[in-house]
C-alpha cells in the first residue's frame, strides 16, 4: 500500500469522526499490508491442543455459578447484514424458529436466565452502522431489557475500503455509505474501550464477558460455564467443540513453541502446501467456536498497555463495493477476528463444550438445520438437540433468502436424516421427511408433496 493511499485513509476516517482507537488500528493495518504481512503461522512453530477440560465433566460449585451470573454481561456481534443470503437488514432479524426472530430468541434466552439466577446479566449488542437503526427499532418491544442504566447497543467503528488496483479509498457516489465497512468482530475491543463501557462495566461489579456471534443461537447464557470461569482465574477462555470431517475449515488453538502461549489459526494463516495439517481433525481435534470468556478488568489492562492496539493478525478481505453488484469495482477490507485475541493474554486457557453451544447460520444449508426438527427450544429458550446434524448441501436455487424461504416455507423433518442434497428448481410442502441419504436432482420445477417420506433409514 502507498504511503499516499493510507494518508487518504486517515484523512477520511478523521473527517467522518472515527475513534482515534480505531484510526490507529486501521494503521496499522494498512502498514501490514504494505509490507505484505501475510500472518502465516507454521505447522513447527506449534503444538497441536490435544487436552482440554470438558465442562459436562466438571462439577460446578451451584452458589458460585449464580454468583458469577450476576458479575457476568452477555455481548452478542450484531453487525452482519447477512449480504451472502441476500439480505439487507440485520441477519439476526431474519425469522429463526417458531415464529421468533434471532433477536428474538437472544432477548428471551437473557431474561429467562435473569429470572431462572436472580441475575442482573446485562445484553450488549455491537451493531454496525448498518444494523443499528433497525435494531433498536425492534428492541422497543423489549422496555425491560436494560440493567443498571447501561445501553443495549453500542456501534462498532467503521473503516474506509480500499480500492484493490490502488490500496486508495474507494469512492462510490451512487451510494457513499458503501465507500465503508466494519472493521471485522476484532473491533469489539477497541468498540468497547471507546464508548467508556468497560468502565461503567466495572463500576456496577460486572467482570466476566462472555462475547459470541449473534447468529450462533447455541451460545445461550450459561450459570455453569460463568462459574467455571469466574473459578478458573484465567483472563481469557475460549469454548472449542471436538472436530468432525465437516468441521475441517474450522479454525483452533494451538500452543506457540516459542513461549508456551495459546494462539488462533485459521485457514487464512494456514500455508497452502500445510493445509493437510490444517484439516486432520486427528492432529488438532478441536476446533474454535468463537465463544470467548474475558475478565474486564485484565481486558481494561491491556487496551491501555497497548494504546487500544492489540495487534491482531490481518484479515484482507477482497469483495465488490457494492455487494449486490458484482460488476462493480473491487474492493479490499481490513479485519481481524476478535478469537485471535487470545494470542494477546497471558495465562489465557480453553474448555470443551458441547455441539449444542454452536449452531452457527452464515448460509440457508444451515437455516434449514436450525429451522428443522432437529433442535426444540427448551423453557429457557436454549436450543436442545434432538438428533445428529445431517448434512445438508442446496445449490443456487437456495442461496438468497426470499427463494429459500419460497422454496421451504415449512420445516423440514431430518432427525433421521444422514445427509441432505439438492440440485434444481425443487420446493417443499408440509411435514416432509427425510430418512438417511437423500440426493434430489431435478431439470425442471419440481414439487415435494406435503407429508412425503423420502429416502429409507441407514442400518446404523
């Protein structure tokens, strides 16, 4: 990147009145780039994390859990348009289950645990500029939600996109907000550090954070896993799941040789020619479900330690300005991933959790999975299993969200279902089955009849 391109970048960001926090990451962001930092981590440069504490293994002190609720915030990521599904409000305001959006369902979760704890247990929600407004619209339904007198919403901070031919910023007139992006979840830190919240946090006695993608309805509050924590003394833990054959793009900690710390890989710090390595689920059986346990007052230390730079790996992301638009010029944002924190903590640890914690949405496969009878919501509006995931591929006809929602307006039956495959102009009626294995291909329009059983149960 040119010297000249990144002045541009920082004009712009000081002219819209971005954080100077946010301002210096970008930074040196922008510098990394320059320099081509490619943030590789290599296969001998590591231990592979074989041995993890399992919470269902754990007794957890009952009086000390409903303790640690009380200290405990529960933060949710809020700014995902949901662009990939065609979407172009908050992803968590898409219909999720029983009629309850995924705000919705987070809302119910908090409240159900403050009254099951005698928990204070504030939401936070970091919205982006684009999910703000929306957001708060829907959260009136909700007048009882706020504790202590601390907002629900804050905003994360918005960075320039970068021209791909030039690194200069990109200029859209047709749209400007297009000229801006999130800088990546790696921002909450900075995020919250700006807007004062880490302090008025402490000052009301909360400590624990627990932060998780809003579209991952699995990570509802748990008394076990903030008394877990609050015990262990750690100022960063992480939850990671054991690694099945369809988990192998998913990233996971590992100890750095050099100084006995965990860090966080993913396949985009992962070398092509050590990719094998990346996806034996054998060698790293664990992967990073992206809930993340922080102690506030280790967190304060640290952003002042580092000037609100913590120095988290680079993630260049190469899309279009206009999302919608393939055509028009492409464009590179700088993000980072708020997990690679853990690098930035001493003393930071892991506990292994169950599937049921991690039931991400980022595409309509996994819509229809979390839509299906697979999960039940329990009376603390937590998502209970009900059967194996099956998996589930649907081709083009699917991908955006108003010819998914035309093409399956009913939930699907696959709690005896092994995999799932669909490739054609197909839709579904009502109280459809599928038992193991089903492939359904069809050149033209196709009709699945309401209460059609389709494929035949496995021998196992």
């Amino acid at each position: 990147m040119s010297e000249h391109g990144r002045r541009l970048a920082l004009t712009k960001m000081t002219a819209a009145g971005i954080s100077p926090a946010a301002i210096r990451v970008f930074e040196k962001h922008c510098i990394q780039l320059e320099h081509g930092v490619t943030g590789i981590i290599r296969e001998a440069d590591i231990e592979p994390l074989l041995d993890i504490p399992q919470i269902d293994e754990l007794k957890i002190d009952p009086d000390r859990a409903r303790v640690a609720m009380d200290r405990t915030v529960i933060l949710k990521l809020n700014g995902g348009l949901g662009t990939s599904m065609g979407l172009d409000k908050a992803k968590n305001l898409l219909p999720a289950r029983n009629g309850m959006t995924f705000l919705d369902v987070i809302v119910s979760q908090v409240l159900a645990a403050r009254a099951a704890h005698g928990a204070r247990l504030p939401l936070l929600l970091m919205n982006s500029f684009r999910t703000h407004e929306d957001t708060q619209k829907a959260l009136a339904a909700y007048p009882d939600l706020p504790a202590d007198d601390l907002p629900v919403c804050f905003l994360q901070n918005r960075e320039p996109k970068l021209r791909a031919d030039d690194l200069t910023p990109v200029d859209w007139p047709a749209d400007p907000t297009l000229e801006w992006c999130p800088p990546g979840h790696g921002d909450v830190y900075a995020a919250l550090y700006d807007s004062g919240l880490i302090d008025r946090l402490l000052v009301h006695g909360y400590e624990y954070l627990f932060l998780s993608n809003g579209d991952n309805l699995g990570a509802a509050p748990d008394a076990r896993m903030a008394g877990w924590f609050a015990a262990s003394g750690a100022p960063y833990a992480a939850e990671l799941c054991r690694r099945t054959a369809n988990d192998r793009k998913g990233g996971h900690l590992a100890t750095r040789k050099l100084d006995g710390q965990l860090v966080l890989r993913d396949t985009a710090q992962t070398a092509p020619e050590e990719m094998d390595f990346f996806t034996d689920e054998s060698r790293h059986p664990f992967f990073h479900t992206n809930n993340l346990w922080i102690r506030l007052s280790r967190l304060k230390e640290v952003m002042r330690a580092r000037d609100c730079v913590l120095d988290l790996p680079l993630i260049r992301n190469e899309k279009t300005v206009d999302p919608t638009n393939p055509t028009s010029p492409k464009v590179i944002q700088l993000e980072s991933a708020m997990g690679a924190a853990v690098g930035v903590f001493p003393g930071a640890t892991a506990i292994g959790v169950s599937r049921e914690r991690f039931v991400p949405v980022k595409t309509t496969n996994e819509l229809l999975l979390l839509r299906s009878d697979l999960h039940e919501l329990d009376d603390q509006y937590r998502l209970v299993a009900k059967g194996r995931t099956p998996a589930v591929w649907l081709d083009h006809h699917f991908k955006l969200i108003h010819d998914f929602t035309r093409r399956v307006p009913f939930p699907l039956h696959l709690r005896r279902a092994t995999s799932l495959t669909v490739t054609g102009d197909v839709s579904f009626g009502q109280a459809v089955h599928i038992l193991g294995d089903v492939d359904i291909t069809s050149q033209g329009p196709l009709h699945i009849s309401d209460g059609t059983w389709l494929g035949t149960l496995n021998d196992d």
